[in-house]
C-alpha cells in the first residue's frame, strides 16, 4: 500500500529539510514541487522570457523535459533536458521565477499530473504550496508547516552565507514578505491551509525538534 503526505508552508518554512529527513526515515520518495517549478522558471529566464508573462511561458512549455532521479539517499536531483540542474536552481533569483510560473494556470496543468503521477506508484511525501488543497486533496496527511517571518528571514539568509551569498538579512526578509503575498494571493491555487490540515509552527523549534514533531504527526496517523 502506497502513502502519502502533503506538506503545504510558505517560503523559508523548512518543508523540504524536514520532508527530506521523514522520507529517509521512512522510505518513501521525497518530491520537491518546489524545485519542479523552480526548473521551469529557470528554463524560461534562460531562454529570455519573462516569468510573470504567460505569453512568454506557455510557448516553452512543449520544450520543457523535466526529470527527477533519485540517489540511494532518497535526495531530488532535478534534470532539465539533460541537465542536473539541482545546484542551478537554488540561486537566490529563481525563487522569484518559481512564483511567477506557479501562477500561470498551463505551467500547473503541465505539471499536475506529473506530480500525481509519483503519488500513484511511490509512497510519497510531497511539499509545496497547494498539495493538500489541489495537488493531492486525498492525501492520507496534511500538515501545514509554518514559522514566523523573521525566523523563516533569518534561516534563509544563514544558508545564503554559508554559501557565499553576502544577500543582507533585511533584503531576504523583504524577498519572503513578497513571495508569502505573492503566493497567497495568487488566483490560482493559492497557498493556504488545507481544512484537514495539522498545523505545525515551528518557530520555537530547533531542526532536531522539527524533524521529530513532523514525524510524531505522521506516527500517529498512519500505520509505520
């Protein structure tokens, strides 16, 4: 019997970190919807389009080959038209083309099903923004995870440091405010808590706490 659970959050809130480390101890497939459509950005800017225009877009779409491999530790590797594009993706400026193309309603339906898909044949534990509430509306988990705007601020910006992106703390909480607006208020699929939802805010929480608050929720729920 094939699982899955629906991780929904706004940016920074550390969905991928805690599903990558529940999907380890599970063994079940991590997908990063996130990075899926952060691919897709990434391939329109390359080609020179504008994120935000969906005339620009749509026409890309049909040259858009995404694939998704998997090393024995579980971890996404994102592949664009050949390309391990994994690395590439996580640049501070293609979080903003990922939610850009995210509302633009013919990049969700090329996905849609592609992410469906990965939930039919693998246990799965999915995160994004609309999984619960459109993705997989039948998911046998749904948690919301969430923390406050200067925590979340504050978590982005150490990881930008230890990469050597000298991005000031105050310019990526600015980035986040945007992209939480951005996000929700989009007209299609807009972030937001699914109504079976568990909230779980992880503000307070080091990641070691997180990651075993998540998997508490999941313990209860589900037969491991």
């Amino acid at each position: 019997m094939n699982y899955s659970i629906a991780i929904d959050g706004p940016s920074g809130a550390g969905k991928s970190t805690l599903a990558k480390a529940i999907a380890a101890r599970l063994g079940f497939y991590y997908v990063d919807t996130g990075a899926i459509y952060r691919t897709v950005g990434l391939y329109v800017a390359r080609q020179g389009g504008n994120c935000a225009v969906p005339a620009d877009v749509e026409p890309l779409l049909p040259a858009i080959q995404i694939g998704m491999e998997y090393g024995e530790d579980g971890l996404q590797h994102m592949i664009l038209n050949g390309e391990d594009v994994t690395a590439a993706i996580r640049e501070n400026a293609v979080s903003q083309y990922a939610s850009q193309v995210s509302a633009i309603p013919a990049v969700r339906e090329f996905l849609l099903e592609m992410q469906r898909g990965l939930a039919k044949r693998h246990s799965v534990i999915m995160d994004g923004r609309d999984i619960g509430t459109v993705v997989l509306p039948d998911a046998d988990i749904k948690v919301y995870l969430t923390a406050s705007v200067e925590e979340r601020a504050l978590r982005r910006w150490k990881e930008l440091q230890a990469k050597g992106d000298g991005t000031p703390l105050e310019t990526v909480k600015e980035q986040i405010i945007q992209r939480d607006y951005a996000d929700s208020h989009r007209e299609i699929a807009p972030l937001r808590q699914a109504e079976d939802a568990v909230v779980l805010d992880t503000s307070e929480l080091d990641l070691e706490e997180s990651i075993e608050a998540l998997y508490n929720i999941v313990k209860e729920r589900i037969d491991l």
